[in-house]
C-alpha cells in the first residue's frame, strides 16, 4: 500500500515536472506567435507608458512648463524602453517574456479594467476564473454521470429501441453546445420569454443569499443545458459501445456463469477495467470544452475566461490576449495532470509491480 | 476486401445514405455557388455596401414565409417604360407637361411595405424637372402626395418624408395602404388593403432635351430564398458561398491532418526511443496549446484571412501525432508479416510508408470524415468571435452579423435560423457518414 503510494507519487512528480516544461514551451511559442505580430512589445511599451504617466502626476512636475514636462516624459520613456530592453534582440527579450508568461505576469491592460478597477491582467482574468469554472464544472459533472449512466443502462438492453434511438442520435453532437446555446436561447428567450438570454445573476442582484444563488442558478441554465445537449449523444454512444466491448469478454462470461449479480458484474467486471479509456475520452472531451466555452460563455454573456477573451478582442487588447492565451494553457496542463492522476490511480499496469492483488 | 466494396457496404445503414445525400447537396450548392458567383463578384457583391442593394427590402424574411399563410408582401418595381401616359400638353418655351401614371397590384393582406421610395435619374441643363405626385387607392381615394424636384440621380423615400407623415397621421408607408372601410364590428382593421395602387406622376420639363427616368420602387416584407440583412444584402448568396468555404476548410485541414498523424504515429511507433519520446511529448505540447486562444491571436495580430487561419491550423496540427494511432502502431509491430518485411530485408522507412501506413489506412477513413464537422464549426466560432474573414461570407459571419445585430431580440430568426440548419446540416451530414464509416471499416463495432 505504501509502497504504491510513492511509485504514485513519484509517477505524479514525473508527470508535474514535464508538464510544466511543456507549459513552458506552450506559452514561449504562444509569445513567439504574439510577438511576429508585434504585440507582445505592445504590450510593454503601453506599460511603459502607464508608469511615466503615473510618474508625471506628481505635483512638482506638474508645475514645470509643458515643453519641460514632454522632455521629462520622453527621456522617461527612454529610460524604461532600455530598463525592459526593447533596444536589445528580441531573443533576449523572448526569456524576460517567457518568465514573465509562466508567473502570468503580463502587466497591465491597455483599455480593460477588472471589475474591482485595477488594470493588471492578471487580476482581469483570473476574477473571471471562478465563473467558468462553476459552469463547466457544473455541466462536466453532469454531463459526465448522466452519459455513464444511461450507456450502462442501454448495454444492458442491448438492441432495444431506446439503444437504437441513442445511437441514431449520436450523430447530433458533431455541432458545438454554443450552436445549441443560440437555439435554447431562440426557444426560451426570444420566443417562451421564460429564461434569460444571458448574464450571471439578475440587475440589480437579489438581495438575499437565497435569491441570488437562484437567480445564478436561472442564467446558469441554459448554458448548461446547451453543453449536455452538445455532449450526451455521443458520449453515451461511445461509452456504451466500449461497455458493450468490455462485457463480451471471456472474465464476464466467467463471472456471470458464477452467478454474480449483475450491479456486481457490471461495477467490478465492467466498469472496473473500462475506466482508464473512459478517463482518456474524458480528458479529450474537457480540453475541446474549454475550447468550445470560449464561444458558450460569449454567447450566453456568461461573464467567465472566455468571454473576458471575447471583450478583450472587442477592446483589442493585446495584453489581455495574449494572458488568456497563457492562462488557457495552464488550465488545459491542469487537466491533463489531474486526468492523469486519476488514469494511474485507476490503471493498475501504471504501477508497475505493485503488490498483486491490493487496490488503491 | 477492396476498399471499394466495403464503401458500398455503406448502403445498408439508412442514415449513411441521408449523410451522403447531405454531402452531395453540399458538394451541389458549392459548384452552384462558385458558378453562379465567381469568387471575386461573391467578394464585390457581398462588400459593395448598400448602394448596390438600395432595391432590396431591409431585414426581410424569405419569401417561403407565404406559403405558411402568412400573406407578407414582396417587393413591388415599376419603371417608367411601364407606366401609362395619360395626357401630354407643350406649355411653350421649352416647357412640357406629362401626366403619367405608375400601377402595380398589391395583392397581400398580411403586412404593409416597409418602404416607398421614387428613384429619379435626369439630365437637363439650368431646370431641373418637376414632379406633382398623388396617390390612388383601390377604393378610389387620391392622397395628393407633394412636388419634388428631379435634381440628378437620387431617390424620394415617401416613407421617410416626416412632413408626409405627420399629415397623414401615420407613416406612409402604412396610411398609403391601409384599409379604411369599417369592419363589422365598427372597428377599423388595421392590415392593408389588396387591389391596384397608382401612383399619379404630373411631370413638368423646362427645357426640349431633358431626360427623366423613373422607377417606383414599393419595399416588400420578404426577398428571396434567405431574406436579406440589415444593409439589405440577399443573403442567398452568403448562404451559397458558405457551402463550398465550409466544406474546402474543414476537407482539407482534416485530410491533410489525418494523413500526418497516421504517418507520424507511426513513424514514433516504429523508430521507439527518442523519436517517440519527441512525438509523444509534442502530442502532449498540442493539447495543451489553446488552439482557440491562438488562433484568436493570429486573428488579432497577423490578418483574419481565412486561408491564414486555415495554414496555422494545419501547422498546429503538425505538431506531434496521436495518442490513439500511436496505440494501434505498438501492437502492429508485432505482427508476422511486419516480420516478413525485416526478415526480406526492408529498411525502417519502407516498413512505416509501405507496411504500417496503409494497413491503418481504411481505419483513418472514418477519422477524416468525423473530423470535418470541427473544422466547419471552428471557422464558424472564430466568426462568432467577430474574427471571421474580412471578405469572404461564411456561415459563422451570418450568425455573427445576426447575432450581434439582435436578430434574437427583433424578432429576425430567419437570419440565424437558416445559417445555423447549414451549419447543422454539414455537421450532422458528415457525422452520420463517419458514424457508418467507423462500423463499417471496425469490425470490433460491426455487430454492436
């Protein structure tokens, strides 16, 4: 037992360790591409621009003429441009930003402003970050136990009509759940008026812990359901295909010539050994979500990470991007760390000569 | 089996056949499209501005809307070589008086026109011509509508005349032709009234050579197959040229796409070691690269060009191959006629081009076709974002330019309506032929 817990600890270390490196690289080539484009030096130069002029607000430079003060501010300028080495080669202005990327240390904003009134980019994305995740942690969940479910439910009736009906159905995921967010919103607030067509919480918020977590709940909604409608058909299909797999092996045979009962055959016999490919199509189908949430939360005006990307493109603010960009790879690593825990914690061969028989 | 015979084995599933008749009105549409408007009149008509368009209905709906009852009036032209002369007088001097009369039949009862408007073009030297107009109904009223003056080429939009308006009581447009009679009831209906319209043209020229053409122009409620946007663009032509731009991007990222990670799979399956150390650490870079994200940057940063967006994409995918292949190249390596060709002599290269690849070739078939549908729907989400190219129309640019003109909110959903069944009908079309393809090509599948 123990002994399987540092083989998982150290695998966990491993895996950390070169995930990060691959963040590392992620966000070095996400600068890369920002920076053919000119922005990432954008971005410090209007940084620059923000300390001078804050500089400038002292009350003995304000008094100097104005010919003076542009003096002042130029030289400044200049000052900072060579302090941050916008005269040196991009390479080796490539390792500050890089540095900079991984601590998401991207400066401050050129027209955005955080809902708490600072301009640091940081702090405008990572307040969004709570947002996205009570949707799509909400709507994952969801999506996930209802699909495993209602598969495990149809491979049992193998053939029947509601199995033959969620496979004809399956073909209804390959449209994105922003697509079916703009139907709901079309049947339910344009035409039903009985939902909103977005936003977070009602104007002005309810007043009473209560009535505002109701209200959350009323906008969440809909995204939600446009997220499961996007997702329940094929995962069903695919995870019943794999049960379907999985219980035509000889060791279920077995066990049902044993007579188990079938919660037992199914939990243990079915269940147990399909995990880690189901744990894998979970992972694929979490990173193409927080793709796709970038375009739901735009549409539903759910204020989160990706509609915070949609008004920094509306603002054309680069730092903002260019931080989103970051952040993004960040969470799409934690995903993968976090899918690979759980696949080596459920994956027996992952822990490689553990003591025969123990479980985790 | 040939690969031949096992694509016709797609007959026996019923939804592959609805996905291929899918594909092949797509493929249609696109030849049609490409046709019927070349790529560069696509780009020309479709940025033009509203010059171009000043004839057609703003926010109409399309015309099939009729045949569900709704009785909504289309868009009524007449021209001058149309219209009757009834009296003609030479006052002397150069000056001469005609009356003409301009008729249409307006047979709707579901809605009013949504605009009136007399284009004018003349030439003439010091004088510009004159016009008396007056109105008649069918029930025989005549509403004297002012005098105008024919200066050049432009248009008198009655429906705009404020003066007109506030004398009628209402917008032209409506008072023109409402009916006026009481109902049963003793209330008056407000809808218009059917019959035949005149409009009453009492035109005086100052000077012997000066030219005058007209044109009556009465805006209906519906255009065209697709009904027509906010700057009065048919959006039958967006909707055509979509088709054959969905289906070049999503075709040929997911094929070039699913040709490389089968051959890098196997290249990294094959060699072991650190090149497939390196192949499998590049996969793992790409997924964690926010494709999205970056390709809003490309967007942003470098030029919203479609055929950009579409080789950055395609140079994403480059990175690094599949985790699934990789899988399926590990136990291939194993087997007996893998052996065969070492044991002939075959060189690393040879056994990955000429042995690995195309035996999980058939495999890749149903991956390429279920891929597409992403692709579509990635353009269109870029579009969403208001990143979609700045010239060409696709599907995504509709719903965007719907979307943000609160097509939702007015009452519009035509405009998001009949792209978004594009969208829908590409995706779906392409997944139900994958979804057979898969159980056709994996015989693991087959019998579930």
């Amino acid at each position: 037992m123990l002994e399987n817990l540092r083989r998982l600890g150290s695998y966990m270390m491993v895996r950390g360790l070169l995930l990060f490196l691959t963040v590392a690289v992620a966000i070095w080539l996400i600068i890369i591409i920002a920076n053919l484009g000119g922005a990432m030096d954008k971005v410090i130069e209007s940084e620059i621009k923000e300390r001078v002029g804050a500089m400038l607000q002292n009350p003995d430079i304000q008094q100097l003429p104005a010919a003076e003060r542009l003096r002042i501010y130029e030289q400044n300028v200049e000052i900072l441009r060579r302090q941050y080495g916008l005269d040196r080669p991009f390479i080796e202005r490539a390792v500050r930003y890089l540095l900079n990327g991984i601590t998401l240390n991207f400066g401050y904003a050129d027209r955005l402003t955080s809902d708490t009134g600072s301009k640091q980019v940081k702090l405008i994305l990572l307040e969004r970050l709570p947002h996205t995740l009570l949707l799509w942690g909400t709507s994952q969940v969801i999506l996930f136990f209802l699909s495993v479910f209602i598969a495990l439910m149809l491979s049992r009736r193998y053939g029947s009509l509601a199995d033959r009906l969620a496979v004809a159905l399956a073909p209804t995921s390959a449209p994105p759940a922003w697509f079916y967010g703009i139907l709901l919103i079309l049947i339910f607030a344009s035409i039903l008026r009985v939902l909103p067509y977005g936003g977070f919480v009602e104007a002005p918020p309810p007043p009473t812990r209560l009535g505002y977590a109701l209200s959350v709940l009323k906008h969440m909604t809909l995204p939600v359901l446009s997220v499961i409608i996007g997702g329940i058909f094929s995962a069903i299909y695919s995870w019943r295909t794999f049960f379907l797999i999985y219980s035509s092996e000889d060791y279920v045979e077995l066990a049902r010539a044993k007579g188990l009962p079938g919660r037992v055959i199914e939990r243990r016999y079915i269940l147990r050994p399909t995990l880690p490919p189901i744990i894998t199509n979970f992972a694929m189908m979490l990173i193409a979500v927080w793709m796709g949430g970038i375009i739901t939360e735009t549409v539903f005006a759910w204020p989160g990470l990706g509609r915070r990307l949609y008004e920094a493109i509306g603002a054309n603010d680069t730092a903002v991007i260019v931080g989103a960009n970051a952040l993004y790879g960040y969470l799409l690593a934690i995903s993968v760390f976090v899918l690979d825990i759980l696949y080596a914690a459920l994956d027996p061969r992952v822990r490689v000569g553990a003591v025969g028989g123990q479980r985790l | 089996m040939t690969l031949w015979m096992r694509l016709k084995e797609l007959r026996r599933y019923p939804s592959a056949l609805i996905g291929v008749a899918v594909i092949a009105l797509l493929l249609l549409m696109s030849v049609y499209a490409v046709i019927r408007y070349p790529y560069s009149q696509a780009i020309s008509l479709w940025r033009a501005g509203e010059r171009t368009w000043i004839e057609n209905p703003r926010n109409a709906a399309p015309f099939w809307y009729n045949w569900f009852g709704a009785d909504l009036p289309l868009t009524v032209k007449v021209n001058l070589n149309e219209a009757r002369l009834v009296d003609q007088q030479d006052l002397g001097g150069g000056v001469r008086r005609r009356l003409l009369v301009l008729s249409f039949d307006y047979p709707w009862r579901g809605g009013f026109p949504t605009e009136i408007a007399l284009f004018y073009d003349t030439t003439f030297q010091r004088a510009a011509p004159q016009a008396v107009l007056s109105w008649r109904t069918p029930d025989g009223r005549e509403v004297p509508l002012g005098t105008q003056t024919l200066r050049g080429s432009g248009r008198y939009l009655l429906s705009g005349d404020s003066t007109l308006a506030r004398r009628l009581g209402a917008p032209p447009q409506e008072a023109l032709f409402r009916d006026v009679r009481l109902g049963p009831n003793g209330v008056r209906a407000d809808r218009p009234l059917p019959g035949r319209y005149e409009l009453y043209v009492d035109l005086y020229t100052f000077e012997p050579d000066t030219k005058v053409d007209l044109r009556l122009v009465v805006y209906g409620q519906l255009h065209g197959w697709a009904g027509t946007d906010h700057l009065r663009r048919d959006i039958t032509i967006a909707l055509l040229w979509g088709a054959p731009i969905a289906i070049a991007f999503g075709m040929s990222a997911a094929l070039t796409l699913t040709l490389w990670y089968l051959f890098i799979s196997a290249l990294g399956a094959w060699y072991g070691g650190w090149v497939d150390a390196l192949v499998d650490r590049l996969t793992e870079l790409r997924m964690i690269l926010p494709l999205l994200p970056i390709l809003v940057m490309v967007g942003m940063f470098w030029s919203r060009s479609i055929w950009l967006i579409l080789a950055v994409l395609i140079l994403y995918g480059l990175i690094g191959g599949s985790k699934g292949y990789r899988a399926m190249y590990m136990q291939a390596r194993a087997f007996p006629y893998i052996e065969a060709a070492r044991a002939y002599g075959a060189s690393n290269f040879r056994i990955v081009r000429r042995y690995l690849v195309p035996r999980f070739l058939p495999l890749a078939i149903p991956a390429f076709v279920n891929a597409i549908p992403g692709y579509v729907f990635l353009e269109a989400s870029l579009a969403i974002l208001g990143l979609g190219d700045p010239l060409l129309p696709t599907w995504g640019k509709l719903i965007q330019d719907a979307y943000s003109r609160g097509a939702l909110y007015l009452g519009y959903y035509y405009w998001i309506l009949i792209p978004a069944a594009m969208l829908f009908l590409t995706g779906v079309g392409f997944a139900f032929v994958g979804f057979a393809l898969d159980r056709v090509f994996n015989p693991r599948l087959r019998s579930l």
